[in-house]
C-alpha cells in the first residue's frame, strides 16, 4: 500500500521547503492517525494531544522520510511513539505486566472467523455503533492492540507475531479471547437489542472502515498553524535515536504501536476506496531528533527529547523457532546435536531437526538417542546396522544390537524367555573384543555397553560358577567378581583382603552371584541380585574398581516404608540414558518407586548411608515423582507441582510442569505458558501457551491447543 498521490505531492512539497502545505498534509492525513490513536489511549481529549504531538514530531523529522509514498506508515510510527510515552506515564495501561491477567489458565478455544455475529445494519445505528466501541475499547490493553492489527490491518498472526516480536501463539490467544470477549458481550446486546448476527471478519472491516469514515476532522490546533513555515530541510546529519536502538520491551511494544498505526490506515483505504487511493506499505524507519524554530515549537520539542532519551538501551531479543518436526512423527526418543531418533507408524528413523530424513523409516528397533560420538543404531530381525550422525551406515550384524558406545558394538541374543543366549563386544572397525559362548552362558548372565572406558558383563556355566568381568576398550579384562569378593564375604578375608583358611579362590565360590544392569557413571554402578538366598530384590552398587559396595534391599525398604510385601507391591529402580547406555546410579544415590496399582511413591536414597536396615539419614527425599539424570538438579513432583531438586533432595523450585534439564537449559509451565529456565531458575522472557511439557534430550516437546510442539533448548 501506498500514500494517496495527493497527499504524496503534499508531503514532497513540505519536505521541499514549501511550508505552507504542511496545512494541507494535516488535512490529508491527520484522519488516518486519529482514529488509530484514539482506539490505543481510549480517551478523546488524550487523542488530541497525541496528534497534535505527533505532528510536531513530523515537522521537526520530515527530513528523515525517505519515500513519500512511505509517510502514512512513518507518520503512524511517530504517533505510537507518542502513545508509548503517554501510556508509559499513566498506571492506566498494562501493556507489560505478569501476564496473568491476559494469559489464564487455560487457552480459550479458538473462536471461528464465520460465527454469526454483528449485521452491518448496526453500523447504521449510532447508538450501537457506540456501544461496539465500549465493546472493543473494553478489551484488555494486548488484546486490543493484536485485534486492531488483526482486523483493522488486515495482518496474518505470523505477521503480528513476527513484528511484534512474540509467539504466534500468544497472537493467537489475545485475538481468540478478545473474540469470546466481543461475541459474548455482543450476544449480550442481541438479547437486549433484538439484533440478529452475522460473521465477525465483515463486522470488524465494516466497523472500523465506517468509523473511518464518519471521523470529524479535528481542527487543526494553533501550535502547528505555528509550523506552516518552511521547513529546515534534510535533517539526515542531525542528532537522534533510532527506533532499533531500543530495549527488547521498548521494541516490542513500539513494534505494536507501528501495527496499530498501520491498522489506522485500513480506514483510509476504505474511506478513499473510491478515488482507487492506496496505502503505504509498512516498514521501520529510524526516527531521529531535528531542530526547529519558533519559542512554544522549541518548549515542546525539549520535552519530547526529554521522553525518547527515557527509552531503554538496546538489548538482544528472545525469539525461538518452533522446529519443523513439531507433531509430525508419532514417537520422538532423545534428540542430540540436531539429530533425533524419531518413530512413523510402527516404523523408525533418523531425522534432523529441520525434517531431513537421515535413516528412512524402515526399521522396528531403534537406539534411544544418539551417543556422545552422534551415532545410533537401527535393525530389523537378522539385520541391525549402526550410522553416523550424516546417516552414512558404519557397521552391520545380523545380531541384536543393544548399545554403541566409546566405538564399540554391544550385541545379545535372548531366546523367547528373555533369557540371555550369548553377547558379544565388537569394535566399529570389526575387531572382537569378546564374544560368549551361548553353551557356558549362565541363564543369569548379563552385559552393558561402555561407558566412562568400562563395560561390564557376567559369564559363568554350572560348572565353575559366575564371575563378573570389567573390560577396556582395548579389550583388558579384570575379574572384578573376584575382586570384590572380599567385600561380599568378610568373613573368609583376612583384614589385608587374603583369604583365610575358610576362603577360597572366589570364581566358583557359590552361586548366590550377581549381574549388571547398568553401565558406569561417575564412577559407579548398579547390579542385581539373582533369585538366590538373600539376594531377590537386593541391589548392589559398586564402584568400577570393586574396592566400594553398598547394599539396597526392596523387601527392607517395603518394610520400613509401611507396604505389605508381596501383596501386590510394585517397585523398581529409575534410569537415565547416557551416551548409548541406561545408567542407575548418580554416584551411590538411586531413585526407587514403591506402591500398589492405586498409589506410587518414589524415594531419593543415598545407598552409602544405608546400613544393615534402612536409616532416615539414608532417604534424601520423597515424592509422587522422582528421577535421577546426568544434570545439576533432578526432576520431583509433589503436591502435584513438578520442579527441582537438587542431588542431597532439596527441592529448589516448583512449578505447573517440568522437564528435564539439557546443556544447563530446562523448559517449566508457569500459568499456562512454557518458558525457558535456566539453573539459577530464572524465567525467560518468551514465552508461548502450553498444556504440558517433556524432555526429549535437548529438544521439548510441548502439548498446546494447537497440538504439539518442539523447540531446542537456547545455548548459554
């Protein structure tokens, strides 16, 4: 859209020098700017001030506009500027404030645009004209701005969004509950005027086109017949601020303002409809301080530099893309360095966060995320294959794959039991680091993949008993069973760790034996008794070195917690996955939960303070949620709050949901709307309506009303 030519020759004249027709600029113009300003301010004798206020900014800046055909959309940004500071000063407005009052709870459902709604014969009443007006000068401060802009200008919410500098979605929920707001009070006045509705789009046009219209010009006031002078020219070269210079709030409301200048203008298209006038396109113009002459012009100029220096520095803006794979795929697993592991129909994949499928969709087994060297696996019966983070495929076997980690490859066969058959170590490149044999396989045995340089596995037969080896990546072998033994069985070790004359060799000594069932962390990690003896629902976590034990039983626990053991009692331990392995443990701390079917409680405990029997000091914490992860706090949930915790089970803050932290960046729900958190738990100002929230690596996965939604954590 563009200027009228009449008011473009007007405008060219003044610029030129020519003073006198900045009478006739006014003229031309001042309509368009009115209206929009006397729907932002809700105050006639406030309008008139900013207009006037407006003007003289334009008389002292019209050297800084660059194309006539651009003055409507500049003059527009000079009278939102205006607004700015006039609502800036008065506790009347809240353009910025805690959001509650705007964003409740629970997002409205969106209005459709073809509801019955207002006739155009109501335009024609005056009276209920009127009424209208207090209708839509009623809505809040954000739902009007984003209405007019709506409806007035005739923008896309992408648009509003994109230059107002917040969420579509946010757009989207200040225009649908102004539309609630408006058709209930106007099924208010149907009921009381008799009127019958028609579709809310036409009303809005037709509204705020014959309110255009029916404008009376407002005379123009004797400080500006001051201005028909000539104009000093071309103020390029002198001082001033421009409008990108501002602080991320002055941005985003002046960006508002500029919308709601261009709204103005759609009357006037309408309004000159039939002369075939257009407008000016919207763009953002650098607003810069000029000189002027004139001794009441000059007082009021100081005190508009006054305001615009009041004008915060400029300060980066948050703004953060929803990802194209938002609510394509049926399953996400863990993202990673852009790359995520991804399930369509019964079939898995690898795509990027941009939808670029790395690894089609042919496979029914898939790792759970990426590993810390960006490669994952995929298989179908008889054929697993491992890729790189590009897709390139790098390793194939026609065994089950369970990990790649640290280069190397963890397979495992199970017949239809589960029961392990025979696993095996294979590095990327095909060298084998071990491999079983399914005939000396003990039904108990079990292995986990590298991490931290260590894998850790269990191999027996009948014959010599179960050992328990810890390799290297370079395929070096330590019986740590062997090792540790004299922490299992005291009694048979002298106090230097020799065997007495009880002892014996270790490998062999009895079957009441152990296997892992999670991979190293910071140290340690986690075994499970077998269904022997004393060990049935006892854990064990040791360090890689076999020099630590601590002990866990779930019956002793279920005891002291107050359940009925074995009468429909479910317990269990959490794990985390890292890099290509579940892990058990942070160190010697673990998170079990214990219930029934009805009622699940979960416990943080610190396994090195347990005892013979289960210690208070050893209960960090406890919660209708828990988990543990390779992150500074850990999620909890109580009182129906998810939040944080950190690793002594001090809950550090709370809120409506949660989801993991990733790279120092967690993303919460904080009434109604998902924000960004960081670890000191400061709240990041974008922000976007949501239901629920969860952690898929470093990718978050939101629930809104307009279905899910994924974003990647911000770096820091």
């Amino acid at each position: 859209m563009k200027a009228p030519e009449e008011l473009q020759r007007a405008v060219e004249s003044y610029k030129g020098g020519n003073g006198e027709a900045f009478e006739q600029v006014y003229n031309l113009s001042h309509k368009y700017l009115y209206v929009c300003i006397r729907h932002i301010v809700r105050d006639d004798e406030a309008a008139v001030d900013m207009l006037q206020e407006t003007y003289l900014e334009i008389s002292r800046s019209i050297g800084q506009l660059n194309s006539t055909e651009d003055f409507l959309n500049w003059a527009a940004v000079i009278a939102k500027r205006k607004c700015y500071a006039y609502m800036n000063k008065s506790d009347k407005y809240v353009i910025f404030g805690t959001g509650k009052d705007e964003e409740e709870q629970d997002i409205i459902e969106s209005v459709a645009d073809n509801e019955a709604f207002i006739p155009e014969s109501i335009m024609q009443d005056k009276e209920k004209s009127r009424l209208i007006m207090e209708i839509i000068d009623g809505l809040s401060d954000m739902q009007r701005l984003c209405v007019i802009a709506y409806f007035y200008n005739e923008q896309t919410q992408e648009e509003i969004a994109e230059e107002l500098g917040i969420p579509v979605n946010t757009v989207k929920s200040h225009i649908n509950r102004a539309k609630v707001k408006i058709k209930e009070e106007v099924l208010t006045l149907e009921r009381e005027k008799d009127t019958k509705l028609y579709a809310i789009i036409p009303f809005m046009l037709l509204y705020f086109a014959k309110e255009a219209q029916d404008c009376e010009a407002v005379p123009m006031p004797d400080t500006l017949s001051n201005l028909i002078v000539k104009p000093e020219g071309d103020s390029s070269e002198k001082k001033g601020g421009k409008l990108a210079k501002l602080s991320t709030k002055a941005k985003l409301l002046i960006g508002t303002l500029v919308f709601i200048g261009a709204a103005a203008i759609i009357g006037a298209v309408i309004m000159n409809a039939t002369s075939g006038n257009e407008q000016p396109a919207q763009q953002e113009l650098a607003l810069v301080e000029t000189e002027n002459t004139g001794t009441e012009t000059e007082e009021l100029l100081e005190t508009e530099t006054v305001e615009e220096t009041e004008l915060p520095a400029e300060s980066e803006e948050e703004e953060y893309k929803e990802l194209p794979i938002s609510g394509v795929y049926d399953e996400l697993r863990e993202g990673r360095d852009g790359i995520i592991v991804a399930r369509s129909g019964e079939k898995w994949g690898l795509v990027t966060y941009d939808n670029e499928i790395l690894v089609p969709f042919e496979y029914d087994v898939a790792c759970q995320a990426p590993n810390n060297d960006g490669q994952t696996f995929f298989g179908n019966e008889g054929d697993y294959r491992v890729f790189d983070r590009e897709g390139n495929e790098i390793f194939t076997t026609d065994k089950p794959i369970k990990a790649v980690s640290e280069n190397v490859v963890l397979w495992q066969q199970l017949d239809e039991r589960e029961i392990f058959l025979n696993f095996g170590y294979v590095k990327l490149d095909g060298t084998v680091l071990y491999e079983s044999d399914g005939d000396d396989i003990y039904r108990q045995s079990g292995a986990v993949g590298f991490n931290e340089n260590y894998a850790l596995f269990a191999a027996s037969d009948m014959d010599e008993g179960e050992s328990e080896f810890r390799m290297e990546t370079d395929g070096t072998l330590m019986d740590i069973f062997e090792k540790r033994n004299p922490l299992r069985h005291p009694e048979l070790y002298a106090a230097d760790g020799t065997p007495t004359a009880m002892g014996g060799s270790g490998t062999g000594m009895d079957f009441n034996s152990f296997y892992p069932i999670g991979a190293c962390y910071r140290g340690y990690y986690v075994d499970r008794g077998m269904g022997f003896e004393d060990t049935y629902a006892t854990f064990y976590l040791y360090n890689a070195e076999g020099t630590e034990q601590y002990r866990f039983n779930m019956e002793d626990f279920a005891n002291y917690a107050g359940y009925s053991w074995g009468n429909g009692v479910n317990w269990g331990v959490t794990a985390f996955y890292n890099n290509g392995n579940y892990c058990y443990s942070a160190e010697t701390v673990i998170a079990i939960y214990m219930g029934t079917d009805e009622e699940r409680k979960y416990y943080l405990i610190d396994t090195a303070k347990m005892e013979e029997n289960v210690t208070d000091s050893a209960i960090l914490a406890e919660g209708e949620y828990m988990e543990i992860s390779d992150t500074t706090y850990w999620l909890t949930e109580q009182d129906g709050m998810r939040g944080y915790m950190d690793h002594d089970g001090n809950v550090i803050a709370t809120f409506d949901d949660a989801s993991r932290f990733y790279n120092a960046q967690a993303m919460v729900i904080e009434d109604g709307y998902a924000h960004f958190i960081d670890e000191d738990m400061n709240l990041g100002e974008w922000k976007i309506p949501a239901d629920s929230v969860g952690g898929c690596g470093e990718v978050f996965v939101l629930e809104t009303p307009e279905g899910q939604k994924c974003f990647v954590a911000p770096e820091v």
